[in-house]
C-alpha cells in the first residue's frame, strides 16, 4: 500500500485531532504538534478565527516539513453581542478550563431569553511557512439551560444544534462529524483536495 501523505495538525487540543482524525478517515497521516518536540508555544495574538489560524499554521509549518493544517475555532453567543467568539478558550478566566468556561456560559445566560448562538471555524492549511489555502465552518443553535451529555469537549454540553432536541455531547461523535463546523471547514479542505486544486501537495 502506499504511503499515506503526512498532515501535522498545529494544535495542542486532543480533542480537535481527534475529531479531525475522524473526519479525515484513512486519507492522510494525522499528527499533532504534540508528537515533536521543541516546537514553539504559538501566541493567538489575533482578533478574528482567520488571524489566528494564520499564526498557528504558519508558525508551525516554518518548522516541520510537510502540510501544516491549523484550526481556530470558537463558539459566537447572539445575547453577549457576540461573545466568547476568539476568547472562547479562556472565557471562564483559565485558558482551557472548560468546566469554568461553561460555568461562566450558564451564569451569563441565566436570564435570557435570547439564546441563538453558532460555532464557527478556520482552517488555515500551510507548506514551508507559507499559507496554501484556507477554510471556513459553522453550526448553528442555541444554548441550553442545562449541560448534558458526555461527548465532545468544550462548550459542547451546552449546545443545540437547530432541527435537534440533544446537545452536541448527547448526539455523540458520530453525529458531530458530519454536523460540526470543523466538519464542514474539513469537508472543504477534502473537497479542494480532490478536485486536484492544490497541486504538488
Ligand atoms: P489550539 O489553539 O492548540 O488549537 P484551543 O482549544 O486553545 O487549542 P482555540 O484557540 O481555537 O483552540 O479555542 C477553541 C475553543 O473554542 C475551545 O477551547 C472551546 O472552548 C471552543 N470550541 C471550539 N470548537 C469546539 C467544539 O467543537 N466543541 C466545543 N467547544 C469548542
């Protein structure tokens, strides 16, 4: 058989390789930032999904060869003008606490009734430190009054996809992987894969 071609996800998130791991089946080799070391922590400086993505991607891939694939991504809240949107990893005060992000979700929205939100998502695919294309996700739905289910991670305990009942935890991965805006931002990039529009990858 040959070779599959080598894709280093340039995050530290678990969850998100795993879920692109899924998405992506048996098309490439999926690595992380976490299977090299001495890599450097990457600042998310930016203030839009697409900024960050950039400095994920392109300051990872100015140190491994092959193709680079970052995602930023985050949850966009109607009734907090917006919010947590790029600082949705850090809202509950501790970067990558998601129990205290989610807390802090329950408590905002307590008194709401407005409760329509979305996942957005970019990915920024990149070679020898320069961006090769990039791609875009979203979902959705609104937030819970309550946290349910097991699944997922982040803020997914607390989402309703619109046309379903069960949040993204309760629905599983099965479900997730073709619903989610990472979903959709892969099934871009595959598209844009097979269509033969990015040679000499
Ligand atoms: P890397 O920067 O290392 O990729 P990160 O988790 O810090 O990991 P982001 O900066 O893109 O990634 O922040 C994404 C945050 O948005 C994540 O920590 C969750 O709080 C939320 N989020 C993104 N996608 C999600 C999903 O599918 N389900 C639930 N929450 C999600």
């Amino acid at each position: 058989m040959p070779e599959l071609p080598r894709l280093v996800i340039a995050t530290r998130n678990s969850h998100k390789t795993e879920e692109i791991r899924h998405i992506l089946g048996s098309r490439f080799e999926i690595l992380d930032v976490t299977d090299f070391p001495n890599l450097p922590e990457i600042q998310e400086t930016g203030t839009t999904f697409l900024e960050n993505a950039r400095l994920k991607a392109l300051g990872i891939s100015r140190h491994i060869d092959g193709l680079v694939l970052a995602d930023d991504s985050g949850l966009e809240v109607d009734a907090l003008g917006g919010a947590p949107g790029v600082w949705s990893s850090s809202f509950g005060g501790e970067e990558g606490n998601h129990a205290k992000n989610n807390q802090r979700l329950i408590t905002e929205m307590a008194d709401q009734d407005q409760r329509s939100a979305r996942f957005l998502c970019t990915l920024v695919l990149a070679k020898n430190g320069m961006e090769i294309a990039n791609y875009h996700g979203k979902i959705e739905g609104e937030i819970s009054r309550q946290p349910s289910g097991n699944g997922g991670f982040g803020y997914d305990p607390l989402f309703i996809p619109t046309g379903y009942s069960q949040t993204l935890a309760d629905l599983g991965p099965s479900i997730k992987s073709h619903l989610s805006h990472r979903a959709k931002a892969i099934q871009s990039f595959v598209l844009n894969v097979s269509s033969g529009d990015l040679v000499n990858l």
